[in-house]
C-alpha cells in the first residue's frame, strides 16, 4: 500500500504532520477529517532518488510561477474555510510551505496584513506575482465579508483556465514531435547521406535523373548557404518580436491572425471562453460591471479583440448594452454573443457568462482535435512523400548509371 506525507491543522490550530498508508489521496484527506484535522497537503512520499531533482530546484531562479500560485491560493482558501484567521492562516503558510520563494512571498504578505494593511492591498504590493483579476477578486470578497469564498472561486477560474491551457498544449505534443523527428531526418538525409552519393555520380559520367539533379541541388545548396536560411529564420523571428513591442505592430500582427481561416476562429473562441469566465467571475463576486470589463481585458491573448472590449467599456459610460457593441464589433462569436444579450436581458449576466465559457471551453477542445485529426495524417503523408521521393530519386539514379549497354 502506498505511503502518503500529509499536513494538517488540529481543531486548536497547531500544525501537524506525517505519513499515512492508504490506498489513494482520497482516502488520506478522508482519515485526516475522521480525525478532526482539516488537511492542506497529501502525497505520495517521493523516492529518495529525488534529491538530485531537489537540489537543480535549488539552482533555479528564485520566482513564483502560476501552478505555485495556484497551491498558495487552494491551501489559504482551505485553512480560512476551517474558521483560522487571516493572520493564523498565513503563519500555518509558512510555518509547513517548504518552498523558500513561497515561504518569503507568504512572510511579505503576513507582514503587510500584521501592519494594518489589507490583503487585497498586501498582494498588490507584490509586483508581478498576482494578476489584477486576482487582487480585485480579493478586494471583492474582502468588502462582502467572504475571503474565503473569493479565494474558492480564484481556486476554481485558475483551474478551469489551466486545464483548457493543458489540453490544447497536449494535443500539440504528437504533430511536434512529429514535425521535429521528421525535419531532423529531412536534414541529416540532406546534409549527409546525398553528399555521400554526389562523388559516384559524378565519376560515373552519365547524365542522371532530373528528379536526382533536384535532390542534389537542394543538398549543395543546404551545406553551403545554410547560414543564409538560419539568418533568414531569425531574422524574420527578430522582426516579429520587434512587432510585438509596439502596439500598432501587435495590432497588425493578431489582425493577421483573426483573418486566417482556421487559427482565426480558434482564436476567437479561446479569447472568448477566457472573458466570459474572468468577468463571470468577477461579476459573481460583487465586481461592477464597468471595473469587470476593463480587468477582463487582461486576460486576452489577442489585441484586437481587447481593443474591442476598450470601446465597448466606453459605450458602457454612456448607457449602451455590452452585448450589443460586441456584436456591433463582429469580432466575437455569434452564438456566445446572443447568449449574453439574453443574460443582460435577464437579468442573470453572471450566470451566463460562466455558461458560455463551459461552452466555449468544449468548442475549443473539440475544434483543436478535429483540426489535428486533419493535420496529423496530412503530416504524415507529406513528409513521407518527400522523404520518400528522396530516397526514391537516388535509387533511380543508381541504377541508371549501373545499367548494362545492350
């Protein structure tokens, strides 16, 4: 039976800790409730042969990342919900995070909260560790009274968002992988095995195949003039960085991408499963819909559509509905767009905007599998085509010259 390590807080506050044997996690967490202590962590115990990993952690540049983030908020949310204090809540954070980064991030936040400040205040003292949608969401629950709720639903958004993040970056896995062992390959037949061939060719004196002569010209111009395509290569990733530093070329550069047949419209429906569920979030927690729209702009990967959102916030000023300045835009898709407009209607935006995004998260999931079930066999096709003409011609061209006169 697995050993699991677990810490927990008694019903008199002190911290506990140690191993458990039981079948799962869930069986852990449920052993620590029948026993009265409310759990913050439960794992299974690492082999030892992870102290070389311990020790490369150590050697990493000290700064928090999103997933850390995310652990931090789910066990704060978990000790305030077992009726701890804000302050005692924080001093369990640091007494079992055994993480340094995480451990001086909580202390900082302690020390702000001891001095008077809030913790909405607190966080946004922490440049460039928690989003503006995160400290407004506090800010939120804070005023009604309810931390650990806004935390549950912080848990709950950073969750939902990761898990459509993760299934689009695991659905890319396979074509990559596919596309670089197959570049790889195209390379080494090139830059190699042709050349290989190019002196017994010419020794044979016999003109050979044009398909043969194609494949060698492509070889001699790869070995020598290989700088000239690398150069070109960052080059051209030079000047689009270089773009994305400006507005206007960031406008130029996502306008591209919202016209291209395919990436356009996924686009369109990942940007739109992010807004509706910041703001329904937001809104759910007692955020103006004014202070919503401009925060929920943030959480945007393409510019043009975040403009979009500015003009709309603007229209808002003057008493024009959200939902009909972003049909009037014709940037976001239709159906979710209705669906706002009913839920303005009714009265029960909030609640439509987290239905939305449930929708548009499966669109996007179901869109990116159907356009890598096209892509991946097409891949697998092409490249064995041309891999395969390649072999084809010098074998071609081998017998060619090795022929018999009759």
């Amino acid at each position: 039976m697995p050993i699991f390590f677990y810490k927990a807080v008694s019903a008199d506050g002190s911290v506990l800790q140690g191993e458990l044997e039981a079948t799962d996690q869930a069986a852990v967490i449920a052993q620590l409730h029948a026993s009265g202590h409310t759990p913050i962590i439960a794992k299974p115990v690492a082999p030892r042969s992870v102290d070389l990993l311990s020790w490369l952690k150590r050697l990493r540049k000290p700064r928090i990342r999103q997933a850390e983030i995310h652990a931090f908020t789910q066990e704060l949310s978990c000790l305030l919900r077992a009726g701890l204090p804000l302050d005692t809540g924080l001093q369990v954070m640091i007494d079992v995070t055994e993480d340094d980064v995480v451990r001086g991030l909580t202390t900082r936040l302690q020390d702000s909260v001891q001095s008077g400040a809030s913790f909405s205040a607190a966080l946004e003292e922490q440049t460039g560790v928690f989003s503006r949608f995160y400290v407004n969401m506090v800010r939120a629950a804070e005023k009604a009274g309810t931390l650990d709720v806004g935390l549950d639903r912080v848990v709950d958004y950073q969750k939902r968002s990761r898990m459509l993040r993760d299934r689009v970056l695991a659905a890319l896995i396979y074509p990559s992988i596919l596309v670089a062992v197959s570049a790889i390959s195209l390379l080494i037949i090139l830059a190699y095995v042709v050349p290989q061939f190019t002196q017994l060719f010419a020794e044979a004196g016999r003109a050979l195949p044009t398909s043969t002569q194609i494949v060698i010209s492509a070889s001699e111009i790869l070995r020598d003039y290989w700088w000239v395509a690398g150069g070109g290569i960052a080059g051209v990733c030079y000047l689009i960085s270089l773009q994305q530093k400006t507005k206007s070329g960031r406008l130029k550069l996502d306008a591209l991408l919202l016209r291209m047949p395919v990436v356009g419209p996924l686009i369109q429906k990942m940007d739109m499963a992010r807004f509706s569920r910041s703001l329904g979030t937001l809104l759910t927690s007692g955020t103006t819909l004014l202070s919503g729209l401009s925060i929920s702009r943030g959480v945007l990967s393409n510019s043009v559509l975040s403009e979009s959102l500015e003009d709309a916030a603007q229209g808002l000023k003057s008493g024009r509905s959200l939902a009909d300045q972003m049909i009037a835009a014709g940037l976001f898709p239709s159906l979710g767009l209705k669906l706002l407009k009913v839920g303005e209607e009714t009265g029960k935006l909030d609640q439509m905007l987290m239905e939305v995004a449930e929708v548009y998260d499966q669109e996007v999931s179901t869109a990116v599998q159907r356009i890598l079930a096209m892509i991946e066999p097409l891949l697998i096709v092409g490249l064995g085509l041309l891999i395969g003409g390649i072999i084809m011609s010098i074998l071609v061209a081998i017998i060619s010259i090795n022929e018999l006169p009759v």
